[in-house]
C-alpha cells in the first residue's frame, strides 16, 4: 500500500531551520509532483510548495525566499528546507504526493510531523 511518512519536525527557535523530509513508498515516486502543505490549529490547511515530477517548483508567497522544496527519487524521497522560521510557521506540516494520468486522480497524505517555533 501506499505510504508517505513525514519526519524532522520539532521545536525550534525563531530565526532557527529545520529540514523535513517525506518518504514515499507504494508509488513509483518520480512520476509524481509533490507538495507540502500545513494546519494550524484552527485554520484550514495551507499549500506551501510544489516540486513537479520535471523538477519545477511553485511556494506560497507566505513561505518564498525562506523554504525550498527538493526532491530525490533515488531515494524516493521530498524534502522541505525552512530557514528563518517564525512563530507563525508553528503547525503541523503534510507532505502529498499526486498525479493525474488516463482520466484518473491519485493523490495520497502523509500523517503530518508537527513543528513549533517558539522562543
């Protein structure tokens, strides 16, 4: 079955980084783009940033300049660099793997890794 499985989260300080990292497995990983999305509490969840299977890249304006998406598919693996992080960016981060192919819809979550910033 397939399995997306987001790590690295934690509590950092503001100004501070963290890398997340999604491992998919059950897919065959570079056929799909990839986005990253977040859920405060209380808010509707939010598109971060996208990483297409040709390795083009899209962010939300509320994260551009501060986080970059990459991918590795030999490692079957997204990856969600964060610097500069605010209070604001407290939440828990998703990762989603999609595709559209023959008139169908694949689209598949992860469980979420939670992040905090805070002092």
């Amino acid at each position: 079955q397939v399995q997306l499985v987001e790590s690295g989260g934690g509590l950092v300080q503001p100004g501070g980084s963290l890398r997340l990292s999604c491992a998919a497995s059950g897919i065959i990983f570079s056929l799909f783009h990839m986005r990253w999305y977040r859920q405060a509490p209380g808010k509707q969840r939010e598109f971060l940033a996208l990483i297409t299977n040709a390795n083009n890249t899209n962010y939300a304006d509320s994260v551009k300049g501060r986080f970059t998406i990459s991918r590795d598919n030999a490692k079957n693996t997204v990856y969600l660099q964060m610097n500069s992080l605010k209070v604001e960016d407290t939440a828990v981060y998703y990762c989603n793997a999609g595709r559209a192919t023959a008139g169908r819809r694949y689209d598949y979550w992860g469980q979420g890794t939670q992040v905090t910033v805070s002092s």
